[in-house]
C-alpha cells in the first residue's frame, strides 16, 4: 500500500522501456517504491530497465512480454502483473505508437496498428485493471494520453484519433470507478523530447520525461483526474477547444 507519504509500494508498468514511464519509475524507487512488474515488448529493453530498478533499490523486479497489436492477451497481461505484485498501488499505461505519415495515412493495416496500439489494447488493459482495483478498494491507474487527442490535427490525426478515444475512454472509466477506492488519472503531455519523437521538430511548450514524471507525481499527490504536462497547456488549450472548426482548419498543422 502507499506509505504514509503516499508513495506507491508496489507499481505494474504497461509499456515498460517508454521513456516517460521509465522516468516516473525513477522517481518513485527514489521515493520509496520496492515492488515492479514491467511489461513491454522487447525482452532485452526490459531486462536493462530491470537492471535499473534494481540497482535503485526496488527490492522485486519482475518482466512480463507482450505484443500491444495482441488484444486478446491483453487481461492475461495485467492478471500476470497483479498475481506477481499480490497487490498493485499504481498501474501505469504507456503505450504507444507515434505513426502519421504520409504513407502511414494510405495504408489500412498500419492505421489499424496504430489505433490498436494507441487505444485498443490500452483501453481492453484498463477494463481489466478497473476490476482488480474494485477487488483491492484501492490503487489508481496512470493514463498516458497526449495533448494530440484533446483537439485533433491533421498532422497527426490517428496518433491523435487513438489518443483521443483513450482519454475519453478512461476518464469515464474513473467516474466508474468512484466510491470504491480507486482511481484512475489522465496524462496530457505535450511534445516531448524521447525515442518516439525523435527526429520530429519539437513544437511549443515542449517538455522531457523527467519533467513530465515529475509533474506526474505532483498530480498524483493530489489525486488528479488530468494531469497536463506542462501545465501551460491546460488553459492554452482550453482556449484552443473554443477555435472555430473553420478557423481550426486554416491553423498550421
């Protein structure tokens, strides 16, 4: 259970060689987190971030591997993660997939990877995380969503179509879940500056995973529905949503 600091003593991390999720984890060991199960898909990424979790002092560390485009492993997945920690304090969802060029557009199977990545086997993932929550009376689930999903761009419309039915899809999934303990959080964060986005030109307001781990842990602290990462990006886009649709097309992008 959470310390008296409300630090997490036990974590599943869903998309465990991300670089935000490794950078959450990174904080929360140095906090006091001893129990992890990451779960990702490539074996030999897992096994040094392992190695890391260890050598920050997580006193068990386990791997599960699993193929995100797999939905139908996704409950065996998360039933894995709960039965080696007995009892998870927080789950955090990082998977992703960043596809949207022009090529990516005009092929059907990549579209359908991307949003079963994105949002499919995510979302399948959380209903089964919600039921163990249920059953402890306790935990929360950390989503990470993107600013790419609030209001839709064509430069990166199935990235942020995904995004988008995932950040509606888990905080209804929080109001769900009211009354029983559990929780779940949406992260919005912006550009940020990782693997995935390498090689891309980094828009405005853009941020690292240190930065946004650690804006994580602050709406974690106070038990945050959404948490936006910078959180100038909250009101900035709460202007943004209020942009004509005739004016939104005429936007860069």
């Amino acid at each position: 259970m959470n310390d008296a600091f409300g630090t997490p003593g036990s974590v599943l991390v869903l998309g465990g060689t991300s670089d935000i999720a490794g950078a959450l984890l990174s904080v929360l060991l140095t906090a006091g987190t001893k129990r992890v199960v990451l779960c990702g898909r490539n074996p030999d990424a897992l096994g040094a971030q392992a190695e890391a979790a260890r050598a920050a002092g997580a006193e068990f560390v386990a791997s599960v591997v699993f193929d995100a485009t797999d939905v139908e492993q996704a409950s065996a997945v998360v039933d894995s993660g709960f039965a080696a920690l007995g009892r998870v304090d927080l789950v955090v969802i990082a998977v992703g997939l960043l596809y949207d060029d022009e090529a990516d557009v005009r092929d059907p199977d990549r579209v359908a990877r991307c949003i079963t990545v994105n949002f499919t086997w995510p979302a399948a993932a959380l209903s089964r995380i919600a039921e163990h929550l249920r059953e402890q009376g306790s935990g929360r689930a950390v989503v990470l969503s993107s600013v790419a999903g609030v209001r839709v761009r064509r430069s990166n419309f199935i990235y942020g179509s995904a995004k988008a039915g995932l950040d509606a899809y888990a905080r209804v999934l929080d109001r769900t879940l009211a009354g029983t303990g559990a929780g779940v959080t949406v992260v919005r964060p912006g550009f940020v500056h990782s693997k995935m986005t390498e090689g891309r030109s980094a828009a405005p307001l853009s941020t690292t995973p240190d930065k946004v781990a650690r804006d994580i842990v602050r709406g974690l602290e106070r038990r945050a529905e959404v948490v936006w990462s910078p959180a100038a990006l909250g009101p900035l886009f709460a202007v943004l949503s209020r942009v004509p649709e005739r004016l939104w097309r005429r936007l860069p992008g």
